[in-house]
C-alpha cells in the first residue's frame, strides 16, 4: 500500500493529512490528525486491516447514521416483503428508528460513533427497560449492517449497560373465578349474543395469543379431535389490521375441554347464520357506493328533464289560462247582445278540467329545486367512498375467510381495544362487584378485586391452570406455543417451585413406605440399602 503523509496548515493550527491506496487501486485520504505520528499509527491500522482481509474505507465511516439507517431499512423491507420477516415487526422497528434513532444520532457519522456514545444516548432514553432494550437492539441492527457493508471494522453498540428489566408478578384466575368472568361477560352488552363469554373462557382455557385467536376461523375448530388448529394471526399495522403467520412461524394444534367444545358448537352455529346476514349487508354497502356515481348523474339528468318539463307546463298553462279569458270575453258579449251564450260555457268547463289535470309550476320548481341539494349529500358521501369500499371489500374479504370472532360493529376481526373496552373492563368491574356484594351479605372478607385485567393475563391463567391439574413443562409449552420449554420455565418459573417440593415429599414417601422398620437417623450404625427392584430407582 503506497502512502503518504503531508503538513498543511489550517485554521486550527498545523495538521497532517494520510494518503493511501485502497484495494481497488483508488487513492483515498484522511485529514486532521494533530500529530504526524497519530497519522502514521493511523496507515499502519489500515495496512494491518488489508493483510488480514478487513480493510475499511474511513471515507465510507463519514456517512451518517440516517443514512444507514434508511438503507438497513430497505433491506428489512424487502425481506418482509418476501415473508421473510413480519409486517408488525418491521412497523415497530420504523417507529423506533423514526422516533428514538434519527432525532439524536441521526446526523452523526457512522465512522465515529463510539462505544462510549452510545453510552451517553442510552442514558438519555426514556422509557420501561424492556423497551430501551427493544431501541439498543435496532440501533445494533443498524451498525452491524455497517460493519457489513465496509464502512466501520466494529460494532460499537456492544458490551453496554443497560436497564434490567424487572420481573412482574403475574395474576392467574381461579377456575370460580374463569366462570365468574364467563358469566359477567356475557351480561355485559349483550357479549352472550356475540360470544364474547366463549372468548374468554377460550383464552383462559386454550392460552392463546390475542393475535391467534382474532386470527381464528371457524374452520380451524375441529370438533371431533377437540383440538384447534393456529395457523392464522390478525395483527394491527399503522392501524389496519393485517394477517401474520403465528409467532415463531410455528403452527400448532391447541386441545380444548369437552366443556368448551359444547360452548364453541353453539357459537359456530350463530356464526353461520351471522355470516350470511353480514355478507349480505355489506354486499349492499357496496353496491350502494358503486352506484354512487349513477345515482349523481341520474339526479342531474333529472334536474334538467324537470327544467324543461316546468317550461312546458308553464307555457301549456299560459296558452289555456288565455285560451279561457277570450272565451269569458266572448261570453260576456253574447250575454250583453242577448245571444246564447251555452256553448262557451261548456268549452270554458273543459279548458279549465285541462287546466286542473295540469301540475302546478311552483309545485314542480320546489320538486326541482331540492335535486341538488340531494346530488350535493351524495357527492359529498363519494368523497369518502374510496376509504369505505377499501374497509367494506377487506371485511367481504375477512369474511370469506369466516373468523371465528369478529366486532360487534365492525363485522370483521376483533380488535383487543374494542373488546377490553365494550366488554371485558365493564365485566370485571362487574364481577368485582358482584363479589363484594356477596361477602357484605354473608359476613365474610371482601375479596380483593381483580381491577385492571388484560386479556393476556387470561393466557397466564392458562398455564397456571394447567401446571395445577399437573401438565409437564413440556405440555405447558406446546400449549403455549412457546419456542423451547425453557421459555416457559423463563416465563413461568413461580408456577414451577413447588415441583421441588413435590419431588421431594413422593421421594420421602416412596423411602418411608418401603422401610417402615429402618432406622435413618444419623445414630443408626447399619444403613439398609434399597433394593435395585423398588420404584424408587424408576422415578
């Protein structure tokens, strides 16, 4: 590598400037190094770089993290594109770079960010540990992508300090306390009617993610295995709701209760009707917008039609109103002459029954008039016709695909907000209080309520639930749908400690049962040992 090394004079004082070759032959520089020596350690960096194969333009390093950012983007997008990633992972990661990335490190150089600024930023954020974490690792994401593309030799988001995200206690229902909610549910804005009550006690008894079970279709129900089939998740996406494949990529089959299989026969049931009467209505809805644009020139036509049915009308009306004074005229003469006069009468009769099977022009004009104030609603309807067909055609969509639970108004995948809201928080205030009306009339302690419940804490319930009718950890973990049962021994550890102590108890037992006349206390001089034959060698 041919390099160089030269004085120059700036406004800071004297400075150097290194030459060198990259290795496609093309000259590159770096300035500003205070000493000559720092310049020369700096080419022998870069000549050690090129003999090992690592060599990194510092040019490139003078990029700045926007821009990285943006094309690591790019990159992400077209992986998801192509299913190789998640549309709701990919909108997270856009916010964090929008909101947390770009606004303070966004104008700095990829080259010189250092470990020790990262540091200072990470202190700066603000936020649950978790999602700081969450932040950290995209701008990893974002600097890796530079190590890659040659522009820096290391990472600096490495080996930092971070916040320790602190362990929540989670809360699991009782089964009383499952069909409490069930019940309450159900009452609460005609959830029974919507199978709202279902849901839960699904969520409670099966430890689906939200996501899975708005994503279930009625066909995913296999009734005669009792078990459910995930395959399918409706995640929200900038607002819209939008179809994922499960967490972790992974389907699975997820067994029901015989108790929960008869609820979900009968909700099937309505569904199948609902799905016919929903179709039907929002078919209409559709048609009635694509006819929007008839309806306007329809209107308009008529409004002329009627302009000049009014002139004709008029006209027909002036030409007998006179027709009538003239015969009156001549009627009077005749009269005044002593001529008879009969004849006109009876011609002034039928011009005047003509007269009067004629509409009136006022009537008509008013007719007329209100037509654009009608064209005026309707172009003002179509305004927003575009949105409605777009939500009207995915809701035709979601409903071809006949979800297993949908909105009470919108007819289409249930959204968590909409359901916590219209449903669940009202039930549990319900339940709650329900529960301490009893304990007052039967003198007990009131009990504590249950306040602010998520629908994720009804999947906890589940793997509680389950652990206690005495489900392995792997049992739990398919259930779950959790990657690996140390996930869920992660997740779930505190519904786990009492095995300790079960294993040791039935040991204790086993030794008890098999030895009752054998003396185990630290005196005994002779110690019996177990035959190879017990069941205690087979635990």
């Amino acid at each position: 590598m041919v390099t160089g090394i030269r004085k120059y004079e700036s406004a800071k004082g004297v400075r150097y400037k290194a030459r060198y070759y990259k290795p496609d032959g093309r000259e590159g520089s770096k300035a500003g190094f205070r000493t000559e020596a720092s310049a020369k350690a700096f080419l022998r960096d870069l000549e050690q770089s090129r003999a090992h194969g690592a060599f990194v333009d510092p040019a490139r390093g003078r990029e700045t993290i926007a821009v990285v950012a943006e094309e690591w983007l790019v990159r992400r997008r077209a992986a998801t594109a192509q299913r190789n990633g998640k549309l709701s992972t990919l909108a997270r990661v856009e916010g964090i770079v929008e909101k947390h990335i770009i606004p303070t490190l966004g104008d700095h150089r990829v080259g010189a960010l250092t470990q020790a600024d990262v540091d200072t930023w990470v202190n700066t954020l603000s936020g649950e540990a978790e999602s700081i974490r969450k932040y950290v690792s995209v701008l990893r994401g974002i600097m890796k992508h530079a190590v890659r593309s040659k522009r820096i030799a290391v990472n600096p988001v490495t080996d930092l300090t971070l916040p320790k995200s602190a362990r929540r206690q989670k809360r699991y229902l009782s089964h009383e306390q499952v069909t409490a909610l069930y019940s309450a549910v159900n009452r609460t804005n005609d959830g029974e009617a919507h199978g709202y009550g279902v849901l839960t006690t699904l969520l409670a008894y099966c430890g689906l993610r939200w996501a899975e079970l708005s994503g279930l279709r009625i066909d995913d129900i296999d009734f005669a295995r009792q078990r459910i089939h995930v395959a399918h998740t409706i995640v929200l996406v900038a607002g819209r709701q939008v179809e994922e494949l499960p967490k972790d990529y992974e389907e699975r089959e997820v067994p029901m209760p015989g108790f929960l299989s008869t609820l979900l026969k009968e909700h099937v049931e309505r569904r199948e009707l609902e799905l016919v009467e929903d179709t039907a209505t929002l078919t209409t809805a559709l048609e009635r917008i694509t006819n929007r644009a008839e309806q306007i020139a329809a209107h308009r036509v008529k409004y002329d039609t009627m302009t000049a049915y009014i002139a004709e009308v008029t006209e027909k009306r002036r030409v007998l109103d006179k027709r009538i004074a003239g015969i009156n005229a001549d009627r009077e003469q005749r009269i005044a002459a002593g001529l008879p006069y009969e004849l006109l009468d009876e011609s002034i009769a039928r011009a005047e029954r003509k007269l009067a099977r004629l509409p009136r022009p006022d009537v008509l004009t008013g007719r007329r008039d209100s037509i654009p104030g009608k064209i005026a609603r309707l172009e003002k309807l179509s305004l927003k016709d575009p949105r409605q067909k777009e939500i009207i055609e995915q809701g035709l969509a979601a409903l071809a695909q006949r979800p297993l639970f949908v909105g009470a108004r919108t007819r289409t995948w249930l959204r968590n907000a909409t359901f916590r809201s219209g449903w669940l928080t009202p039930a549990v205030a319900l339940m709650d209080a329900e529960a301490r009306e009893a304990a007052v009339k039967e003198d007990r302690p009131i009990p504590r309520p249950l306040g602010n419940l998520e629908p994720h804490e009804l999947r906890h319930t589940c793997a509680s639930l389950a652990v206690s009718a005495g489900a392995h950890v792997k049992v739990v973990q398919r259930l779950l749908g959790h990657e690996k049962a140390s996930v869920t021994l992660d997740v779930y550890s505190d519904l786990f400690e009492t095995d300790l102590d079960d294993v040791a108890r039935r040991m204790d037992e086993i030794v008890w049962a098999m030895s009752a006349d054998t003396d185990f206390s630290q005196d005994a001089s002779e110690k019996r040992p177990i035959p190879e034959d017990n069941p205690v060698w087979q635990m």
